[in-house]
C-alpha cells in the first residue's frame, strides 16, 4: 500500500501576538483538512511536533481535545528540525501499515512573540552537551558557525560564497505570500549584516517566528505518493560528531531515494532545510545534487531559481519565509505539495531536513502520479 498527502496548509510565518501555539495550530489543521476535503470524525490518527513555548507531557492529546479529534491513534514527536518530515514518514508507515487511514500531521507554536527576550536561544542551546559545549558558550549559531569555518576553509570558498544562498531564499520568499522577509536583498547586504557567529552573519541565519503548518497522510490515492522516507542518526552533540559531520544526510537521501527507485538525477524539485546558509550548502553536497564545494557556484548560475533547472525552496525556505521551529521543516513539505500538484512537468520532489548540528536526518520523495 502507498500513504499520499492528501492535504496541505501553512499560515504565513512572522509576528501573530496574541495566538498561542493551539491557535496556530488548530489554523493550520483547520486548512490542511480543508485542502483535503474531510471531516474531523475522518481523522483517526494524530501526530504533533513539540511547541518550545508550551510543552507538553501529553502534546498531542492535548492538541485532540482542543481541536475536537478523537483518534485512534495519537503520538508527540520531538526530532529538532527533523520532526516535521519525521512526523509525516511515521504517517507513512502508519497508513501503510493499517493502522490508520488519516492522519492529521500538526505543528506550530508561537516562538516570536511569545518567548521573552533570549529564552528561545537558550532552550535551543539544549542540543549541546552540557559539560563541555554549552558551559563553553555554545549556541546553535556557534556550533554552525564552526560546521561553516571548516566547510569554508575545506572547499576553498569565502564567505561571500555562502552569501548566494541567502540572496536565493531572499528572492524566492519576495515572490511568496506569507514570507516574514520580503524585502530583497544582495550579497553585500549580507556581508554588511552583523556578525552571529563568524563566518555567519545575520543574514546567513534564519529567524525566529511564529507560524503553523499541517499535512494530511492518507490510503485515498487522490493525493502526492510518498514513495521513498528514510532516516540516520549518527550523532547528537557536534564534539561527538564524525569527521564527515554531513555522514548521516548522505546515508538517509541515499536510502529514501533508493526506496522511491530513483536517483539525484531523477528528481525535479527540491526543499532543503536551510537553518543557516551553510547548512543548504552542505545538503545539497551530501544528498547528491551538487560536486563538493559547487552549492553557491550553482546557485549563482541560477540552476535553483523559481524557473531554473532544480528548483529550490521556492517558497523562501527557512532563512526568508520564516522559522518557527517544528511548522518551518514542515513547510518545505508544504511547498513541495502544492508545486507538484500545479506543475504537470515535475514529478519528483526530494526533502531533506536535520535536527541538532546535522545530528538527526530525515529524508523523503514524493511523487506526482498520474
């Protein structure tokens, strides 16, 4: 049996004080089952990403009982960034499997306006290991500050390299409704931006926002097929990490496309997790569809525009639409969908996403089917 998205949603991602993380949500939810054309009592299975600003023991039982579900079946998943494409291959194989038929994939949370200064810095901090990263003053800009410097100095490129990157998500979110950032910008605008963590400035890092997004997994065949998902785990904390820090991106997009029966060649679209502009660089080395070194040289001749060869987070990706934790991997599904639903010339979409410092890396195709 095949699993298909059936339904898709994403509020636009920004500033949306006084929602809490349920009202995003439930927004999300609302216009996913729409787009599928269900009813809640249809929904008999619930998967929900974890909000740092209201966690939860029981996420998504609570998410059930506010938004008048009732499944069957009913998980909260915490993988970082990994945890939206996570919750849909899980989706996946819960349908397949027949456990269920439908099942309402959730996340979002007020992370902008509903934190207080620095705190959500400080909860992300939470993936560095305790003794002998965090007590150092590591953040998650400083571990990727780091992954960078060596990426950098490994492939010969400068910073500015990495700068086309931001430029490219910059330019694809001024075209999409919803973006939080949609005010062009260029190369040197991103050299000029403060310093985060060197050789990462401002602008080669995503924000921190609020936003919802939900998809819809189901057995109906009237949807995306979800042909290939695959998973691998081969650290947690950066100290502890291989000498190849991007080692499990490479194995999971190897597995899920050899899964979909497909290769780097063989896909159309593609939505890469893009936390920080390194980390787009480094995926799209690692799953195939760029030489070492080549990311910003081929995003500069255009090949990942909204019209070129391989188009690439054409929503605006993390770095512009926004980033509000869970609900900002999940609109790279989003996105995914709904171009291959409009675009009959594209058939195959690969998503990437990690969590932690490259730690947790999940993978997915799907699949546009006649």
């Amino acid at each position: 049996m095949t699993a298909y998205i059936t339904g898709v949603a994403m509020t636009g991602f920004g500033n949306h004080a006084p929602k809490t993380s349920l009202d995003l949500q439930a927004e999300a939810a609302t216009a996913a089952l729409a787009d599928a054309g269900i009813g809640r009592g249809q929904v008999d299975g619930l998967l929900l990403g974890y909000s740092t600003v209201a966690p939860h023991l029981m996420p998504a039982t609570r998410f059930a009982e506010y938004f008048g579900l009732s499944p069957a079946y009913a998980h909260g998943v915490q993988a970082g960034g990994a945890t939206g494409l996570a919750m849909v291959a899980l989706a996946r194989h819960l349908v397949t499997a027949g456990a269920a038929r439908n099942v309402l994939v959730v996340a979002g949370e007020n992370r902008r306006s509903g934190h207080a200064a620095g705190d959500a810095a400080r909860t992300l901090a939470e993936v560095g290991e305790h003794d002998h990263e965090v007590t150092q003053g590591g953040s998650v800009p400083a571990y990727y500050g780091l992954v960078a410097s060596q990426y950098l100095h490994a492939r010969g490129l400068r910073q500015e390299d990495l700068a086309e990157l931001a430029v490219l998500m910059r330019r694809h979110a001024c075209m999409t409704p919803g973006a939080q950032f949609r005010k062009q910008v260029t190369v040197e605008d991103v050299m000029a931006s403060r310093p985060i963590a060197l050789p990462l400035k401002l602008l080669d890092c995503c924000p921190v926002s609020d936003g919802a997004a939900a998809v819809l997994v189901s057995a109906s065949e009237n949807g995306i097929a979800i042909t290939g998902t695959a998973q691998a785990h081969t650290h947690q904390h950066l100290t502890q990490s291989p000498a190849d820090v991007a080692l499990g991106a490479r194995q999971s997009a190897a597995a899920a496309m050899a899964q979909a029966g497909c290769t780097p060649a063989d896909i159309d679209r593609l939505a890469i997790y893009d936390s920080f502009t390194v980390t787009l660089a480094m995926f799209l080395e690692a799953c195939g569809f760029c030489a070492p070194g080549q990311a910003p040289a081929d995003t500069r001749a255009g090949r990942f525009d909204h019209d070129g060869a391989l188009p690439l987070n054409t929503h605006g990706g993390l770095l512009s639409y926004g980033h509000p934790g869970v609900a900002g991997g999940m609109a790279h599904i989003v996105e995914i969908t709904r171009r291959l639903r409009a675009d009959a010339a594209h058939r195959r979409g690969f998503i990437h996403a990690d969590g932690g410092v490259f730690s947790a890396n999940v993978s997915m195709v799907l699949e546009a089917r006649p």
